[in-house]
C-alpha cells in the first residue's frame, strides 16, 4: 500500500516486505537486502461528527462575607500561634503571609507568619451572552477532547447557538481527521 489508497473495512495488513534504504553517499550493494516485517504505517480517516453541550444561563461564584487572621512566630523552625483563631466552616480562601527577621541583612531563625481566612457564600450570577457563549466554547472543547480518539484533530466545524429558557445550547458539527488503523498481533503456526 501506498500513501493515498482507499482501505475499506476489515482489510488486514499482515506484513510487509522492505528493501534495503540505500545510503546516498556509499557506493550501491550489488543484491540490496530485503527484509520481512510487520505491517506498519497510519489509516487516517475524515469523519463527520456531533456534538452538543448545554451551559446554565448563569454562574456561581464565591462572595467574601467575612475575613479572619491569625498570627505566628516561628522560631529555629517550629511555629508557635498567637491567638485561638480556627480554620473556618464551609466555602472559605486561605493564604499565607510570612517575614523573616534580617536584622543588619543576617538571617536569624525568626519569622512572623499571618494566615488569613476569607469566608465565602455561593452566589447565582447571570451570564450575558459572550460569557454564555464562551462556557459553551470551553465545555464543547472538553467533550472533543474525551470523545475523540488520541491524535484525533478538529480539521473544520460549524457552530451553532440556541437558548433555551435556563440553560444555552451549543451544537457543533465537525469534519475530524482520525486514526481509524487497528494494531493487533497475530500468531500463526
């Protein structure tokens, strides 16, 4: 087989006969060697496929309520607190904020630490139409990359947007460039 020739279903390449690739450079063999081997190469196909995703007409973020801080000092390593503050209940942002003790630019084994803990509640924000339209593109973007076979491509697609009461539908008709070969090993004897 050649690159370009038409391979139908259930076709099998059991093996191959390969000549010898000559070195441009050396003078030619008087028998070039040929040697038996494994079928080998890529059947790419052009496939039509659909895919279809629905998005929320709105989106939760997180919405700081409160904040808390707790200090720190750490001494040849170990951290002692300063205060009874806990780590909060439910949906919270922490971070971290430390200071080491240079005095005359020589480090000394002492540093402040300050943790701060942000509470958060969960608010339903609406989306406008490009925010619709971009978690669309996202959530088509990570079904095609489930879907699809590895080394799979998107050669050429037509998307289409519908809204439909809560929720924003994206439907994506695409022309795919894929590995459709099959490798299997057969022994007979």
């Amino acid at each position: 087989m050649s690159p370009g020739d038409t391979v139908t279903a259930g076709q099998l390449l059991i093996a191959g006969l390969y000549e010898q690739e000559l070195d441009p450079y050396s003078p030619p063999p008087d028998e070039p060697y040929q040697v038996l081997g494994a079928a080998r190469g890529s059947v790419r196909a052009l496939t039509y496929r659909e895919f279809s995703v629905e998005v929320p007409q709105e989106k939760t973020v997180l919405v700081p309520t409160g904040r808390r801080s707790q200090a720190a000092l750490e001494v040849f390593g170990l951290r002692v607190p300063l205060g009874l503050a806990r780590q909060p209940e439910g949906s919270f942002r922490v971070w971290r904020s430390s200071a080491a003790w240079n005095p005359l630019g020589r480090a000394l084994p002492l540093a402040w630490e300050v943790t701060t803990w942000e509470t958060c509640r969960e608010e339903a924000v609406p989306l406008e139409e490009a925010g619709q339209e971009e978690a669309a593109l996202l959530a088509l973007r990570r079904l095609q990359r489930e879907e699809l076979p590895p080394g799979s491509k998107v050669v050429e697609e037509e998307l289409s947007y519908t809204g439909e009461g809560a929720a924003r539908r994206l439907k994506a008709v695409c022309r795919c460039e894929e590995e459709i070969g099959l490798v299997r090993k057969i022994s007979v004897e």
